[in-house]
C-alpha cells in the first residue's frame, strides 16, 4: 500500500476497464489495514485476499483476479467452510461463483472518478484523530450500516486506533452544527483513491451529510482517481460527483 507522498507512480488516469481491477486492489488494502489493526488473520494470495476476525467481525473475501485457479478455490472454500462468524465476500470481476458454498449473491456497480477540483461541503468534514472523533465514527457506522455483528458495542472493535496509523487510511467525519453526523473511510493505494463507509446517523439523515462526507475526504485525493462500489441509494450521490459506472461487482454474504 502506498501513502499519500508516494506519487512517482501514481496513474494520470485509469480506465472504465481498468477500475475493476483498481477497486479489488483498493479494497485489499482496505481490508489487510483493517486485519492487522486489529490483530486479526490476514491470507494474501495471488487470487484472494481474506481476513478472519472470528466470530463477530466474521471472515472477509476479496478477490483480486477474475481468474481462480482449482488450489485457490479449494483453499477460499476451506476458509468459508471453517468461519466461525458471518462470511462476506466482493469480486468486482463478477467472476467467481461461491453458491455452492451456500451464499446469496447481489450486484453493485464499481464507479470511477477522474482526477478533478470538488466542491466545499455545506457542514465541517475532519479527520477522525482523536479518540472520540474515531469512535463517534465507528457508532456511527455501525447503526448506519446496521452491523448488528458489532453489537453490544466495544470501542475501538471496528476502527481501532491502529486503523488511522495504517499507510493511506483515513477516518472522516461531518459536523452537523458541532454533533458527529456522518462518517466515511478513504484508502490511497498504489496511487487510486477509494471510499467505505459512508454512512449517515439515523438522527441526520436527508440533510446532506453524505454529501458533506464524500466532499470531505475527496479534497484529499482531487489528483487521483478514484473508485468506490455504490449501492442503489448511493449511486445518484456520487453521479452527482463525477463518478461514472464501470461494471457491475458481485457480492456474496452467508445466510447467518
């Protein structure tokens, strides 16, 4: 993963074609941050990346090529099979069909964004570098998100503090009149941007504050591109803001 200082090998530009791949990179280094920020087990293969955080933060899947070979597919098979908590897993190539493991699928699109200026947001966006700002954002995505796996809540579970010290990682969050509203991750690596987390307080909603967020954490990466996976109530956001859909990345979650 690269920092935000490395820029010698930072792409002009990326591809509708290419954000795919870029998205599957980007979200490795997300979720390999997050595993070791967490003491958690990371496996990194040519094929995958997956991270075990047992049984309430369950085992995550990122698949990295559209092409698995029989070993790689055994071996995510095996992880899958031996989870103790609930199993998600992204392939943004739509390829590689984990149903016999008894997993629903949906699609998302994976968008992307040129390199380019973004507006100031209506409400003040910082970065989380205190203790509380941190948790006032991870409460706020897990009711967000309702990440009921998270629950009750332990400070620190979901972004621990060793999350924002991780290369590239960044922790948002957006200020309705002084109160922690909205909160986002960004993630730099191999010189493309990505969001997660975008999510809102339940009290705020409709008020712009998703809006504010992304603004927020993208003038930090207005000289990158920049991709994301967006659900359907996200997607007019972000077309708003430039960022156009590649192709369509499926996800597979287990029924617990």
């Amino acid at each position: 993963m690269t920092t935000r200082s490395a820029s010698a090998d930072r792409p002009a530009s990326v591809d509708l074609s290419e954000a795919p791949l870029r998205q599957a990179r980007n979200s490795a280094a997300l979720w390999t941050a997050t595993g070791r920020s967490r003491g958690h087990e990371v496996v990194g293969r040519r094929g995958f990346v997956a991270v075990d955080g047992g049984e309430r933060a369950g085992l995550r899947v990122l698949i990295q090529e559209p092409d698995l070979d029989p070993d790689e597919m055994a071996e995510l098979s095996e992880l899958v099979r031996r989870a103790t908590g609930p199993v998600n897993a992204e392939d943004p190539f739509s390829s590689t069909d984990l149903g016999h493991l008894g997993m629903r699928s949906w699609q998302m699109p994976v968008m992307l964004r040129p390199p380019g200026p973004v507006g100031e947001p209506a409400m003040e966006v910082i970065k989380a570098r205190r203790p509380e700002d941190l948790q006032a954002a991870e409460r706020i995505v897990i009711e967000g998100f309702e990440l009921t796996g998270f629950e009750p809540y332990r400070p620190g579970e979901l972004f621990p503090s060793a999350l924002i010290e991780q290369p590239g990682v960044d922790v948002f969050v957006a200020l309705h009149d002084g109160v922690a509203a909205g909160a986002g991750v960004s993630v730099v690596a191999d010189g493309v941007g990505s969001h997660y987390w975008v999510g809102t307080s339940p009290a705020f909603r409709s008020r712009g504050v998703g809006r504010a967020v992304m603004l927020g954490s993208l003038a930090h990466l207005t000289d990158l591109p920049v991709t994301l996976t967006a659900s359907k109530l996200g997607r007019p956001l972000y077309e708003s803001l430039g960022y156009t859909v590649a192709a369509p990345s499926t996800w597979w979650a287990s029924a617990q």
